[in-house]
C-alpha cells in the first residue's frame, strides 16, 4: 500500500515539475514585466504542489520491486541495515552490525 502511495506521490511530482519548468521556460523568453510575474507565480505555486505531494516523507518506502512477500500481509526489504540493541526496548543504546541482502 505504501508503495503505492509513493509511486503516485512520484509521479504528482513529476507532473508539478514539467509544469514548474515549462513555466520557467515562458518567464525566461517573455519580455512583458507582468507576463514574467505570472509566470514566475505560476512556477512558485508549482513548486508548492511538488512539496504537498509528500513525497519527502516517503524516502524510507522501498520500492516494490525491492520487496519480497513472505507470507498474508507479511513483507520483507531485500536489502537493509542490521543493528544490535542492549538494555530496554525504546534504548537508544544500538550498533551497527553491517549490512544484509536477501536473495
């Protein structure tokens, strides 16, 4: 569910950026002070939108194709980060142990 979600954060975003470029573009070539304002607008408001997408939160979602189903609603990350923890549950006392990749 997650994954999805972030791929339609990616490409809302993808969307908002041709837009916020396009809209460069028309400021970049227009010679009316106030064209170049609206443009100008019309790019911030896109940039705007690319930021509300929410896809900065999504960062830590892996991709798909980077997961592997290994049981009902039970996933597991092909690749991650391997730490040990001493002391109670909520500790920030961990190590890194390395890396593990799952095949």
């Amino acid at each position: 569910k997650r994954q999805f979600c972030k791929l339609e954060s990616q490409a809302k975003y993808k969307e908002f950026e041709m837009a916020r470029d396009e809209e460069l573009q028309k400021m970049a070539k227009s010679s009316n002070i106030l064209m170049k304002a609206l443009h100008y607008r019309n790019a911030v408001a896109a940039t705007e939108s690319m930021d509300n997408t929410g896809l900065h939160n999504m960062v830590d979602v892996p991709s798909g194709k980077d997961v592997i189903e290994i049981g009902a609603g039970l996933q597991l990350v092909q690749t991650g980060t391997v730490w040990c923890k001493s002391g109670p549950f909520r500790s920030y006392h961990q190590k890194l142990l390395g890396r593990a990749a799952v095949e």
